[in-house]
C-alpha cells in the first residue's frame, strides 16, 4: 500500500469509537457540572455599608433580574441586550453583580477579551472590597477562565475559594476544580506539580492515578483508597470525586473478551495494521490479568452483516470496528447486540443504542484551534488551501465550524501547486491587488508618481492553511513578503504528516500553529516502536489511535454513568457527546527553530489585552 493512498486514510476514515462492558443497559447519567448562577438582585451576601451606599433605582434592578433570566434561559444575546450599558456604568449596589454578569454574558457571546475588561471593573469598585463580595468576584473570574480554557489559572482560583465557601457553593467549586484538573494535559499537570499549591499535590496526585494507563480500573481503584487512607483530611479523601464513586461500581465490568473488526486484506491493510499495534502494545502494558482478543479480517467477509454475525457468536463484551465509512452506515441500520467501536464515523451521527464512534478526522482539530484563537480574540478568519480533494473538504468543514462558532471568514480560496498561482492566491487573500490598483488609480488622476507600496487587508486575524508542511512553508514566506508577518497560519494535523526535512529554512514554518496528538507532541514512549519512514506520523496516529482503544476498552462504562468525565490519552483529552462520539482535545503546537513546541495563544494574535485582576 502506497504511502499516498495511507495520507488520504488517515484523513478520511480512522474513526475510532470505544468500547463497552459485559452489561449493555447502562443508562446515561447527567454527571455534567451545573451551570454557574450568578445571585438575583435581591440576593444580597453582605450588610449596607460604606461599600455599596446608592440604593440602585427599580428600572436597573428590573433590567438586571430580567438579564439574569435569559441567562439561565441560554439567551445570551437577548441577555446582554437587555442588561444594557447604562447599569454597569451608575454607581448603585447593583452595579458590582451587573458587571459580573455582563462578564459571563460576554464569556457566553466568545467575547473573552470583553468579560476580562468587565471583570477589571467590578474589581475596581469599592464594593470589591467587601470580603462576601470579594468572593462572588472570584468564583465569577474562575467562570470565566474555565470557559476560556485557562485550566491552570481557574484552578488556582478554586483552590484560594476552598476555605471560604460552605454548603452547596463548597460542593461546586470542588466539582469544578476536579473538572479543570482533568482538562489538563499531562504536560500542563507536570508543570503544576513542580510548585503546588497547599491541598493542590493530592489533587494532582489522583488525577494522575486516573491517567497511568497501564493500570486496570482495579488498580486506579486500590491505589486512590491507600491515598485516601494516607491523607484522610484532604477534600478529596473526605468527598471523593465522583469519577473514583463510579469506578468502585463498576470496577468487576472489565471486557473478558474483545474482537476486533479490521480489513486486513485491501489498501487499508497498513492502517490496520499500525491499529492493531498500537492496541497490543496497550494491552501488553497492562499488568493485571487481560481480555481474550479475537481478530475478524472484514475483507474475507462479501459484507459487513456477515463479519458482524460472526463476532456476535464470539459474545464479545466489546467489538472494535468496522474501519470503512460504507460498512460503519450499514451498522448504523443493524441491531447491535454487543457494544461497538466504529473507527469510523458519518457526517452526520445520530444516539444508536450499543454504536459509539472515535475518530482521527479534523472535526475535532478545528474545533480545537477556533477556541485556541478565541482565547486571544481572533474571530476573523481567511481560508486557504490547496486543492486535494481531501483539502477542499478540510476547507468546507472549517467554514461550517467557523458558522456555527460565529467566526467571520474574509476569504475562502485554494490554489493549484505551482509558484505563480500560489503567490496570486496570496495576493487576493491579502487584497494586496486591490491595495496596487488603488495607487494605479491615483496615479491616473493625479498624473504622477505615487510614492507608495501596497499593502494588505487589516481585518484579518489569522489564516486557516490546508495542506502539508511542504506546502506551507512556501505560504509563510508570501505572507511574511506582503506586510502579513504578524498574521499567523493555523493548521490541523495533516499539515505535519511528514516532519521538516533536515535542510528546511526554519523560518518558513515559524508561525504556523498546528494541531498534533500529546504522544506525537510530547514524543511518548509508546511510539518508539513505529518506523521513521517519510509520513510516519500518520502511522504514529493510527498506533496512538489503536493504544486508546484499549485504553477506553476498559474505561468506557465510566463515559457512560458520568457525563463529565475526561481522559487524557495518547490522542489527547477525550470526552463523550450525548451521540455516543468520543471526541479528542490534541495540544496546540509550532516549530521553533526546528523543534516542536506547545504554541500560546498571546505570542500569536497580537490584540490588545486585558489582564484579569
């Protein structure tokens, strides 16, 4: 199988869904964190004081109560419309509560910079001052930076709230701690642990429990009850996370035995192949007694019923496959008996009793980087690509996610592989043409020489690229060229399919921030094995896929019973939809003289910024 036709499956067919348990009726719990309220008008936590002297006049308690309303309705626009401007600018006693609404609401609308600006308001007030005050401010900031995605900085937030909250409001902001700790990646975990906070080591220290794949649930589960007995008076000893609740019941569920479905005779050999690897190579690490494991090669089926049929005699706990996309829509009409694992997924899934779906696509990439832009408040964007197949599809998902997100997209253009029409692509996407035939026009009316040069467009904030390294690295120098160095290039991972060869300028792939799985980005272990040929890290992927796998083999019932659960895994921080589709959180990454490197949003998209207080 060519490396060419490998390049085309791992963008459009390695889906991976995981696996189930013995039991097949288990319910969907709403284990998901609760929505933050901010109080009402008439909630007061505090005494009249010198802090808060003007009685606010009715029309902005109104105006406040009915913002409020649409808050918790999710109307978020109707709600920031109809707090309005002129509350969080008259000096009032609702003044402090308005501005922290206005804060959420902003947060709400992806407007990040905005809710960091009003929260430097509210903590301007003299109302701030006040302790009771002082701490709806903080449990508002933590909000905030949770939604943003700043886990490390809501975590320190929770923990300096842990000593002042009681009753339900105490109960929350541990939930919600324990839920920042598990967006973590490992790498932002081990950086935590280099100067923890008091209480914040056994945090750490039981997320990680969680995250040591080679451990069964058994085991996570032993190990978490010695902590707990060793550190009895730690918050999460006395009212454990739920995750921990959930494992002690379903801790005798562990898959006995497991098929896998794989073509293993057809031009998805080698796919399956580096699947399968990566799944033995899981399950060999695993050091308590493992699941029987049966193999069913799709192709020596004349269709996927008959594959399936087979698997079912085995009564497997779970089944793992089908891989192509025509044999997972087939599955999507059959009655599963057993529990599956598409590895592939459809445009679009709908709830399917016993069918779940884990994939390798783009979805989840680009979802990744609008939010990464949005942490800095880039919401204009310009696509560009070239003209793959499969990269005019990347390109459409892109503008539907860019829809659904509200990002405004300026320009939608691909070009063909050669210098002239690359360079006019870039030229129009800049409306650096536009900028020339101003002058030109100038020079007409004025019969002189304009003393001038062109320059781009200013309303942008980042360019979606579509395509390989090789093929940026001849974009980057063209923006560089026409005025657009501080714009940088945003990518999903197939744009590092194939590393940067060893003689590359590194200044032609400086600011272009990709999206790549942690045990590609951290260069895990696990991957010694798979080959450096040209195009390796597609295989790396597809192993990393297969290693997950079997990881949420044995994991998955605890998707299931609690919502909110987060797993970080060699294909990143997984979590499951209501559809039953495992999606993946990969880590943000750049070249820096070379080397590959997490990318932050700040030393990116050059906005004007607010500091929170």
């Amino acid at each position: 199988m060519s490396l060419i036709n490998l390049r085309i499956i791992s963008l459009t067919v390695c889906t991976f869904l995981l696996s189930a348990c013995s039991s097949t009726n288990l319910n969907r719990s709403q284990g998901t964190l609760p929505e933050y309220i901010p109080p009402s008008s008439q909630e007061s936590t505090v005494p009249d004081s010198i802090y808060h002297p003007y009685k606010a006049p009715e029309e902005l308690l109104s105006a406040y109560d009915n913002a409020l309303q649409f808050y918790k309705q999710g109307h978020y626009q109707q709600a920031h419309d109809s707090l309005g401007d002129k509350i969080l600018t008259t000096s009032s006693r609702i003044q402090f509560k308005a501005l922290l609404l206005a804060a959420l609401i902003a947060a709400k609308l992806d407007d990040p910079l905005q809710a960091m600006a009003l929260l430097g308001q509210a903590d301007q007030l003299d109302s701030a001052r006040e302790p009771g005050y002082q701490i709806q401010l903080n449990e508002t900031k933590a909000v905030v930076l949770e939604y943003t995605g700043h886990w490390a900085e809501a975590i320190t937030l929770r923990l300096s709230l842990e000593n002042t909250l009681s009753g339900d409001d105490k109960t929350y902001n541990q939930t919600a701690l324990w839920s920042s700790i598990q967006n973590l990646t490992d790498t932002q975990l081990a950086k935590l642990k280099q100067n923890p906070q008091a209480d914040l080591a056994g945090w750490l220290t039981i997320s990680s429990i969680l995250r040591n794949q080679t451990l069964s649930v058994e085991q996570q589960l032993t190990q978490f009850q010695r902590w707990q007995a060793q550190f009895p008076e730690h918050p999460a000893a006395i009212s454990p996370p739920l995750d921990f609740s959930v494992i002690a019941k379903l801790g005798e569920m562990a898959p006995q035995k497991i098929v896998l479905m794989l073509p293993m005779g057809s031009k998805l050999e080698r796919a399956s192949q580096a699947i399968l690897d990566g799944f033995f190579s899981a399950y060999y690490h695993q050091k308590t007694k493992r699941a029987d494991i049966e193999i069913i090669n799709t192709d020596a089926y004349p269709n996927i019923t008959d594959a399936l049929a087979t698997a079912n005699k085995l009564n497997p706990d779970v089944i793992i496959g089908p891989l192509k996309k025509s044999n997972v829509a087939r599955l999507s009409l059959s009655t599963l008996p057993h529990p599956v694992i598409a590895l592939n997924q459809l445009a679009n899934n709908s709830y399917r009793e016993n069918l779940f779906h884990f994939s390798l696509g783009s979805s989840d990439d680009i979802h990744e980087l609008i939010h990464f832009a949005k942490q800095a408040g880039a919401k204009k964007a310009a696509i560009l690509s070239t003209q793959s197949t499969w990269a005019l599809r990347q390109s459409d998902e892109f503008l539907q996610a860019a829809k659904q997100d509200k990002i405004s997209v300026t320009a939608n253009l691909s070009y063909k592989n050669a210098s002239r029409d690359r360079q006019n692509a870039v030229q129009k996407l800049l409306l650096v043409n536009e900028s020339k035939r101003r002058i030109a026009l100038v020079q007409r009316w004025t019969g002189e020489r304009v003393d001038s040069v062109a320059r781009p467009r200013q309303d942008l904030d980042y360019v979606f690229f579509v395509g390989k390294l090789s093929d940026a690295k001849q974009v980057r120098p063209l923006l560089d060229y026409y005025f657009a160095k501080q714009i940088p290039m945003l990518a999903s991972s197939t744009l590092n399919d194939t590393p940067p060869e060893r003689n590359i300028n590194f200044n032609d792939i400086e600011r272009i921030l990709f999206t790549e799985i942690p045990a590609i980005a951290q260069k895990s272990s696990l991957l010694d094995e798979v080959s450096n040929d040209r195009d390796s890290n597609i295989l790396r992927r597809l192993y990393a896929l297969g290693a997950d796998a079997y990881l949420l083999a044995n994991r998955y019932p605890l998707f299931v019973q609690l919502k909110s659960t987060r797993l970080s895994a060699n294909t990143g921080i997984i979590t499951m939809d209501k559809n039953g589709i495992f999606h993946k959180r990969p880590e943000i990454m750049t070249y820096r003289k070379g080397n590959l490197v997490n990318a932050v949003s700040t030393q990116f998209f050059h906005q004007e910024e607010t500091e929170l207080p």
